[in-house]
C-alpha cells in the first residue's frame, strides 16, 4: 500500500468513559497519562495504534490517519478531487504533523506526516 493507515482516533465528550469502554470491550491498554488526557493506544500484531480521548469541538467522531510525505500536496490533491480541507497542517507539540480533510461525501480523513 503507497499510503496506508497508520492510526486511528475516537473521540468524544467523556473520554475517560470511552477509553474505559473500550479497554473492557477489547482488552486495549490505554494510556492517558498526558495534559490532554489523550489516551494512546499501542498497536497491536498485525494492527495499528491509535488514540482515544477528548474532543475539541464537542463533536464525537471516529478518524482514520494516513500517512503521506507531503501533508499540503496531498490536501491538494484531495481539493482537486472534490474534498474540503478541514484542518490545515499543524504539528502535534511532541509529536507528528497533521492534517485533515472532508471527503466529498463529507467523511473526515486525517493525514500524518513523521510517525
């Protein structure tokens, strides 16, 4: 795969329930143990890692993250083929760069750049 999946994210409004749901439910180790309570998820064999935590915007959603070399080329790209970008790039202080894009059915996609 040219640009697979490397992460996923869940957040929502009591993010210390969901990762508590979702530690019970799949036996996940979930570690909040940061300022933003962002609970990381390690991968596991044959997945991938992610992360469970509080939401900004008081909208809960489910992320995918790809990953990709250039988080502007590929924005454009997804703009050229109809996507609305919704997060322009930023870095994650101690972390990757980001950046997230509606597709033009107006599912949220993010992209990782530095994982």
């Amino acid at each position: 795969m040219a640009n697979p999946v490397v992460h996923f994210e869940i957040l929502g409004k009591d993010a210390t329930a969901l990762q508590k749901f979702y530690a019970d439910l799949f036996g996940w180790n979930i570690d909040a143990s940061n300022p933003m309570q962002y609970g990381m998820v390690a991968a596991g064999e044959g997945g991938i890692g992610g992360g469970v935590g509080p939401t900004m915007d008081g909208a809960t959603n489910v992320t995918v993250y790809v990953q990709v070399d250039d988080l502007q080329a590929a924005l454009d790209q997804a703009e050229k083929l109809g996507a609305k970008t919704v997060m322009p790039p930023m870095d994650v202080p101690g972390g990757p760069s980001i950046a997230q894009f509606a597709d033009p059915e107006g599912n949220k996609v993010g992209l990782v750049k530095g994982m």
